[in-house]
C-alpha cells in the first residue's frame, strides 16, 4: 500500500491540508465554521466519507498507509482529520488510537522524506521555504524543538540533547541509542532523515493527545457520526488476549510484577522497549508459550508487522539464528533497563524472573490441589 510517488492529486493540495497538524490547517478549519451538527448535512459529506477513510485506512494499514490517497480539495482533506480524530477518540479503542496516530504520522515523515529527495519546497506562513528549512521550521516553531541547521555532511542539523532523548527513547533501533550517535557540547548530530523521524514521533504524540482531548470532551455524537463509530467498532480485529491461548499454558497470575507490567502495555497496543519486547517474549517462550501465540500478543501494537514479530520471536525459541532457545534475562539486567518494579520488593531475593514464576507456580499448584480436595470432601459429604 506504499506510494513512493506524489499523486497528481496530493500534489494540488496545499501544504496545510497535506501537512493538517500545522497551525494554519487548524485556523482554515476553524474558519470554516463547522460544528458536530454540520457532519449531518448532504454538503458535509465528502468530509465525513473521507474521514471514515482516513480511519480504516490507518486500521488496516498501520504505518504502511499510503500518503497518496486524498481527497480531491483542501477543505475536504483539512475538514476530514480533526473529524477522523474525533471518530477515532470515541471508539474507545486504545489500539486503533494508537495505529491512527502512527498512521498519519507516517503519512507526514514518507512526504518529507520525498520532500527532500525530490529536493523541492514547501508554503508555509505564505513564505516559501526549501525542504531543509521547512522541516526545522516546523521542528522549531510547531514543536518547539531546539535544533540547529549545520553543514558537516552527512549530518545536516544538531538537536539538543533532552529533545533527542525525548523522541529517540521512543524507537527501538540500537542505532537511536545515545552510545551510538556523534554527541558535542550537548547537541546530538543528525541527518535529515533522522530528524524527519524524530518529527514523526512529535506528531504522533500530538495526534494521541488531541484523540484524549477530544475523548474527554466530545459528547454525544449526531445519529450518521455514530454509525460510523459503531461501523468502525466493528472492524476492529477481536483480541487473543490472556484469558485465550496463552493463559491456559503460562498462568498470568504467576507472573512476577515486571512482566505482567510490559504485557498489559503490550495488550492495550501501548509501544514498549525493545528490551522489553524481548523480556516478554523470552519469558513466555521458556514458560511454554508457542510462537504463534506470542506472536499474536504482538498484533496489539500498532506498528504490528507479522512477518518481523515471527522472524524474531522464532530467533528468540531458537528456530532461526543460532538455534539457541534465549534465555530470560537477568533482575540484575532488567533493573538496569529500569524495568524491575519497586526494586524486587515483591519478589523475595531472586535474579531471574523464571525462578519467581516458578516458585509461584508450585504455591498455585498446592492451593489448587487442596482446593480440590476440599470439594471433593464436601462431595462425599453430602453424597
Ligand atoms: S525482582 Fe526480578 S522478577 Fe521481580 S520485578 Fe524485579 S526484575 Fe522482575
């Protein structure tokens, strides 16, 4: 579904409808008019199809949506995103949240990377600026980030370093890791594409925090708006969660505090380590989880992509690679990652979270075995 080409179509639109983040894409929306009331007259429309589609789109595509599907004008494409997010905010659905905010994210970052390769330029504030600028211009006066432009090739700009970690910490890449970049005076070197990412990670979060707003203070919606809702409810895949496949081999409530942690992240689609990623995993495959099941817990991301989740939970149970079954890490090395909880105050005097699930899971197996002799003792009772 990736376009690496600009439509004929996308390219009629104006930067703020292909940009609708921008303060100006909101003050055109605000200009508008528009109220929830409107969404039900005939002329609103194309917005709210268009709307739908940007939705479904994001569902069934992720991160993979393709940036040349718009619509046809500027209103209906600037209209269309504030009414999309407040579609997506009263699904409820943290999941889809998540995946649409990915989504349009992605859309922005694949139209600034063509930006910059077609080497071409952008309006903003009626001035035209070349790729480079626009893209600062926007990290530094939408996202009030601290970056500097600099000419040291490969590298094309400077971010400070609580702006760098702020996003970087977000994306599981060894390569994002502060050990690994060119750091100077407190400034973080980066190439064009790498600040490009970390924008996509802003818009993101701007996308999320505007889908909370809008749950929070969205009320009832007109009839045809939540039809929507309920149609776009009902595409949403069902989840296999605990309670199905996995539950019946390792015993959640076994689980030491750390792991039950990342997993219930994990199963609301929340974005986790890529340490942690690899915790859980090692943890379910060495309790006895199959691959396919903990692959399935890895559907709830919203940048789920089933072909690596396989690959590298297959790598994990030693059915690829090496041929090594991984195995779980360390407390030591888990609280180095900040992920132990309340520094192991749950656990008793452990260094590995195999052996708490062990330990519980004996002390499980004995109550339930007493339990069971307890009924069978009121049956013959009362037999
Ligand atoms: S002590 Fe070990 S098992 Fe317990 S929460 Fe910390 S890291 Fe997890």
């Amino acid at each position: 579904m990736v376009s690496s080409t600009r439509s004929s179509t996308e390219a009629r639109l104006s930067t703020k409808a292909r940009y609708p983040f921008l303060p100006e894409a909101k003050i055109e929306y605000l200009s508008l008019g528009f109220d929830l009331d409107s969404f039900k007259s005939p002329s609103t429309k194309p917005i709210v199809e268009r709307a739908f589609k940007r939705v479904i789109n994001a569902l069934k595509y992720g991160e993979n949506v393709d940036p040349s599907d718009v619509a046809e004008d500027d209103k209906t494409e600037i209209a269309s995103f504030p009414l999309a997010i407040i579609i997506v905010a009263k699904t409820g659905d943290k999941f889809l949240q998540r995946r649409f905010a990915l989504a349009e994210a992605s859309i922005i970052q694949k139209r600034m990377n063509e930006l910059m390769i077609r080497d071409e330029s952008e309006v903003i504030s009626g001035e035209v600026k070349r790729w480079s600028e626009f893209i600062q211009e926007i990290a530094r006066n939408v996202f009030m980030m601290d970056v500097e432009k600099v000419e040291y090739p490969p590298y094309a700009y400077t971010v400070g370093l609580v702006d760098y970690l702020k996003s970087a910490s977000n994306i599981n890449d060894q390569a994002w890791k502060l050990v690994n970049r060119v750091v100077d005076k407190g400034r973080v070197y980066l190439e064009a594409r790498e600040l490009v990412r970390l924008l996509r990670d802003r818009i993101e979060r701007y996308i999320l925090e505007n889908i909370e707003k809008a749950e929070r203070e969205i009320g009832k919606l007109p009839e045809n708006l939540e039809e929507i809702v309920n149609n776009v409810k009902s595409q949403i895949p069902i989840r296999k969660i605990e309670d199905l496949a996995v539950a019946a081999i390792s015993r959640p409530d076994a689980w030491p505090p750390c792991i039950r942690s990342i997993y219930s992240k994990l199963t609301s689609g929340e974005s986790v380590s890529h340490f942690a990623n690899f915790l859980v995993a090692s943890f379910l495959i060495n309790t006895g989880v199959s691959v396919d099941e903990v692959v399935s817990i890895y559907s709830q991301r919203s940048d789920f992509d089933e072909k690596i989740a396989r690959y590298q939970v297959e790598h994990i149970a030693g059915l690829k690679g090496s041929r090594t079954r991984y195995t779980t890490p360390s407390c030591g090395k888990i609280k180095t990652n900040g992920l132990c909880i309340e520094n192991g105050r749950f656990c008793g005097n452990i260094k590995n979270p195999m052996t708490y699930y062990k330990r519980k899971l004996r002390e499980l197996e004995k109550v339930d075995k007493s339990k069971d002799a307890d009924s069978d003792k009121h049956g013959e009772a009362s037999s």
